[in-house]
C-alpha cells in the first residue's frame, strides 16, 4: 500500500469528493446499473430501480449533465423517452465491479457472522 504525504491525502481527498458529487447518494449508481442492459424508457426505469419518478427525474438530469446517460427523444405518438449510458459512463466500469465485489463480500461477512 503506497504511504501518503499530507498534500496526496488533500489531493486523494478533493477526488474523492469530485466522484461523489457525480455519482453519490441511493439512486446513480443503481441507475447506471440497471441502464448497464440496455436503453429503457422512462417509466421502465422507474419499475426496475423502484423509484419514484419525481427523483428519477432530477437524477437523470444530474447524469445527462454529467455525460454519464443520454436522453433520446423518439418520434412516437405519444411522444417517448429513452435512457440509456453514453461511452463515458464505460469509465465507471472498474468503480461498479469493486462495489459489486465488496458489496457481496460484506453480505456473506455479515450473514455469516465472522
């Protein structure tokens, strides 16, 4: 494990913080996750992650802004949306496979006990 000096602490910290501020809190990554199969409309998406529309409406919004989903517009009637990840989401890639990980991990820990 590499040994910190205070100014890479500060550093590692502020990155730390970055990453958060794009993907922290219930709902972003459960989103990236599910929208990791494929587009889904708006109200799929709200079933398969079971949230509500009104804050899955403000966290698409935070991750279009963020060019981790794209919003599509299809020339249906009524007219519909589809979500889906754009490239730049792929860079979340190795961060989801370590939650996912450590997240099994801790749930057999706690299950078993030890």
């Amino acid at each position: 494990m590499q040994t910190h000096t205070v100014e890479s602490c500060a550093k590692a910290k502020l990155a730390i913080r970055d990453t958060l501020d794009v993907v922290g809190g219930k709902w972003k990554l459960v989103l990236i996750s599910v929208l990791r199969s494929g587009k889904k409309g708006f109200n799929e998406l709200s079933r398969e992650a079971g949230i509500s529309p009104r804050i899955l409406s403000k966290e698409l919004q935070e991750l279009e802004l963020n060019g981790l989903v794209s919003r599509e517009v299809c020339n249906t009637k009524p007219v519909t949306v589809q979500y889906g990840l754009t490239e730049y989401s792929d860079t979340l890639g190795e961060v989801l496979s370590a939650m996912e990980k450590w997240g099994y991990e801790h749930r057999r820990r706690i299950v078993s006990g030890s």
